[in-house]
C-alpha cells in the first residue's frame, strides 16, 4: 500500500549514496562507500512502478565534513576548541557559506536524476549537549537563527528554479506548537520557511515529547493525540501558503510499552484525521516489516470502528497533575 520511498542521498555520518562529482565530496571521500552505482537507473526503477521518489539530504550534520574540515565546525566558548555534540564532533556551522554552498550544489546534482522531491533534514541548529558554549560564525546579536536557516532553505528553493523537483523540510513535532524556545533555539521559524516549501514533514514521534508536554504524563502512550494534535496545528498554519502537511510517524519501539501495528495506525488515523496530506514511516535500524504489515492492515483490513469525531485522543486520568 505504500507508494512513496525516501532514501539517503547524504546521511548523518556525511556519507553520499551516489558518486559525486563535486570536488568537495570528492576531497572528503564522501561517496566512498556508495551503494548506488546509478541514481538516475534507481530512480526510474521507482517510477516504473509508481512510487515517489525522495532524496533526503542531511544538511548541517555530517561527521565526515567536520572532520576533515575543523575550519567549517563551531567552536566552543571564545577557544579554539570544537564544539561538540555530547563528545561527537558532527555538526557544521550552519552560517559558514562553504557549508551553504556544499548543500546547494549537492541538492543540484541530485536534481538532475529525476527526483520527483528534495527533503531537507538536519536543516538547524544543535538542540544537544552544552548548546549554549556553542560559537558561529556569525553576531547572534545582529541576526538570528531563524534567518540563517530561513535565508538558507529559500537559497536551496531558488536553485532548484525551472526543474519539477518539490521541496521539503523535516522539523521537529515541537515546531508545531510554536514555543519561542524551540524556535530560538532550532532556528526552524515555521510561518518564515513556509513560502518556499511544499511540503513539511514534522517528526511526530510520540516517544520524542518529552514527559508532561502538553499536560500529558507519557506522550508515548498516546500516538493519536500527538500526532492528531501535531498535524491540525501545522495544516492551521500550512493551509494559507498551499504547503501539505506529511508527517513522520513513529514505526520503531523507543519508550513504548507493546509496539504492534496497532501503534503505528493509530498513528496513520490521527494523521488523516487531522488533514495530513499522506505520511512517512520511519525506523532507524531499516526494519520496517511491522510497519508494512500495519498500512497493510490499515488499507485492507477492518475498518476503524469510531469516526473521528467519537475517538477519545486521550483519558483525562492521564493528564500530568496541576
């Protein structure tokens, strides 16, 4: 039942999927482990047999460029010590224009494989460890954060001018609530990145809120609240700029007590019910058999036996005490 596949065109660790011609890629040895001998074949295998092609890029996370160029990496406080993330030395300065530039041309030569969209991930700041020793290479009294990312996401929208290629941003569920804290610190201003978006995945996990967000005592408990309330939220926002809202739904067992199909379509429900234009499913370790059989289920099987507007997101004896 699915009909959409995300794969990897450069992942966290900074490692491409294809064999770049850039010369910066090619410097780094970023596609030296590359699984996809020709990209442009893959993608019209997919299409062949209808599916929708995207090519996620993890932009400001990639622990192969921070290593071999400490010179495009934060530093901590006013040394000339790194900054990193818990010990891992991973993140990019997102401000630095070779970094900017490294994403652009890469979204580029991605584009000219015939991708039906680009998925922006990563596309922030740190939000983990001592963010707060964390130096770039900008005046942070001058600018913010949400320009940097905003400035950059409409530079990636303009170079993919005059190609069909859609683009698209994966935020965190958080986003959705649109607490300045998160936007601070992110640099994800949802209302700025819309206009030059067209579609916005928020990752939606309900293990992911943290205990007592939004009143409630274990979010992973409740799928289709969060998601439900995640997705109506975003589509308020979304709908005046024409962006669909496709969530990232949670497909793997982190912090929940029984993972069953069950638990990923609740999920799929609260979506729909709440104005999703389709959803992605996402497991860390690639073993999506339990997420399979569940659209499997969702889309052939019994019925939901309440319409929407009988469910009962969540049990008021659940609800963090005052």
């Amino acid at each position: 039942g699915g009909n959409t596949i995300v794969f990897d065109i450069k992942d966290r660790p900074g490692d491409l999927s294809y064999a770049s011609n850039l010369p910066l890629a090619i410097a780094i040895g970023a596609s030296a482990n590359a699984p996809i001998a020709d990209p442009a074949a893959l993608v019209q295998l997919l299409h062949r047999r209808g599916i929708f092609a995207v090519a996620r890029i993890s932009c400001f996370y990639d622990e192969r460029l921070a290593a071999a160029r400490p010179d495009l990496v934060p530093h901590a406080g006013g040394a000339e010590e790194l900054w990193r993330e818990r010990g891992r030395l991973a993140w990019l300065d997102p401000s630095l224009p070779e970094v900017q530039q490294y994403i652009l041309d890469l979204a580029q030569e991605v584009a000219a494989f015939g991708v039906d969209e680009i998925q922006l991930d990563y596309v922030r700041f740190p939000t983990a460890g001592r963010v707060e020793e964390a130096v770039f290479a900008f005046d942070e009294q001058s600018i913010s954060k949400a320009e940097i990312i905003t400035t950059f996401v409409r530079r990636v929208r303009e170079s993919l001018e005059g190609t069909r290629v859609r683009l698209s941003a994966d935020i965190f569920g958080v986003i959705a609530w649109e607490r300045q804290a998160d936007l601070a610190r992110t640099g994800q201003d949802l209302v700025a990145l819309l206009p030059y978006l067209d579609v916005v995945s928020p990752m939606l996990y309900p293990s992911h809120f943290y205990p007592g967000f939004d009143d409630v005592v274990n979010p992973a408990a409740h799928p289709y609240y969060f998601v439900n309330r995640g997705c109506e939220r975003l589509r308020q926002l979304a709908a005046a700029y024409g962006v669909e809202v496709r969530p990232w739904l949670q497909a793997f067992p982190y912090r929940v007590p029984s993972m069953d199909h069950t638990y990923i379509t609740e999920q799929i429900a609260a979506a729909e019910d709440g104005g999703a234009r389709g959803w992605l499913l996402w497991h860390p370790s690639a073993d999506y058999g339990l997420a399979l059989g569940a659209i499997g289920r969702y889309q052939h099987g019994p019925r939901r036996p309440l319409a929407a507007s009988d469910r009962i997101p969540i049990r008021y004896t659940e609800l963090a005490p005052a």
